[in-house]
C-alpha cells in the first residue's frame, strides 16, 4: 500500500512563541517545543510542522488538516470530531486517551506512537497505515477501512466492534486478549502463534497434545 506523504514547503515560517493560538486558518508554519492551542474558530491548518509541541486535551472537532507532520508530540486526551485529515503523520507521539469520532482519515501514518486506550468511533480508514505503535485497550467501533494496515504493533486486548477487518494482516502483530466478533475478522491474516489466541473465538479449543 502506497501512503502519500505531506507536501511540506522547502521554507517555513519559524513561530518562535512558546505558547501558541491557532487562528481560523494556518498555514506554512513550523512550531518547535510550543504549547499550541485551538481557537474556537480555528477550521483549517494547511502545511503545518509541529516539533515536540504539547497539546494538552485539545479540541480538534471540525478541523480539516492537509500536509500536516505531529513529531514527538503530546496529544494525550485531545479529541478529535467530525474533522478531516488528509495527508497528516504522526511520529513518536503520545496520544493516550486520544478520541477520534466521525473522522475522515486519508493518507495517514501513525509511527512509534502512544496510542493506549484510545478510541476510532465511526471513523473512514483510507490508506491509513499504524506501524510499531503502542495500541493496548484502544477500542475501535462502527468503523470502515479502505486499504489499512497494522504493522508490528502492540495490540493487547484490542476491541473491535462492527469494523470488517476484512483484507488486512495482523500477523506481525501482539494480540493477546483479542476482542472482536468473528465476522469481523473474516478475511483477516493471522501467525500460526495468534491462532492459538483467535480460535477460541470461534468456540475451537486449542490443545498441546
């Protein structure tokens, strides 16, 4: 699956302030070590670099986010509703807590991130890659997919709800303690070794002998 990177300036514009407001629109800019955030009317953020910033439970609903790189972030507890990203990555970013609802996700990459006891509600996956990130506990519901994939991530007791798992391979995964319906997994490509944690799901018991 080929994930189309943000299309990021050769010059930014350096915000220097350590404590930063985003207005309705931004765009160009680079923001290292800040403390970012969201004004009520802030809608658009467009080529946008954001370094080590924290956010600390920011609201993100409505937003709509193009060419947009969070590296070594915090955003633990943030929400992001009803918002649109396109094109965004996030790298080595704590995101514990973090709640995504109704979002549209479209050239994603989540890299190295904390993404413990997070929740994906009604979200649109479209070539959207999660790759050695910590996913323990997050809880995805009433989701849909379009190319997705789950790369070495750690996904203990994991639960999926009403989300069709349908084509993608989880068997460089952990995924002790799996929740999930086994209409969901259909179509899914599990280890030899996850199979001994899945086929109970489908009343298989598995023995040694």
């Amino acid at each position: 699956m080929k994930i189309i990177e943000p299309k990021l300036k050769t010059a930014f514009q350096f915000a220097e302030d350590k404590s930063f407001t985003l207005l309705q629109s931004s765009y160009d800019l680079y923001f290292n070590k800040a403390k970012i955030h969201m004004d009520e009317e802030t809608s658009q953020i467009d080529t946008v670099y954001f370094n080590q910033c924290t956010f600390e439970s920011v609201d993100f609903t409505k937003l709509h986010a193009l060419d947009v790189v969070f590296k070594g972030c915090d955003l633990s507890n943030c929400t992001f509703n009803d918002a649109s990203l396109n094109r965004v990555q996030f790298i080595d970013c704590r995101m514990m807590g973090a709640t995504f609802t109704d979002l549209k996700l479209k050239h994603i990459q989540f890299s190295n991130c904390q993404l413990k006891m997070s929740q994906f509600l009604n979200c649109k996956f479209d070539h959207v890659r999660f790759n050695e990130n910590q996913m323990a506990e997050t809880y995805i519901s009433f989701c849909s997919q379009k190319s997705m994939e789950l790369v070495r991530c750690s996904l203990e007791s994991l639960e999926v709800v009403e989300t069709s798992l349908n084509n993608i391979d989880l068997s460089t995964n952990e995924i002790e303690q799996l929740i999930i319906q086994p209409s969901d997994l259909k179509g899914a490509t599990v280890s030899e070794y996850q199979a001994y944690d899945i086929l109970p799901l489908f009343g298989v018991s598995v023995t040694s002998n």
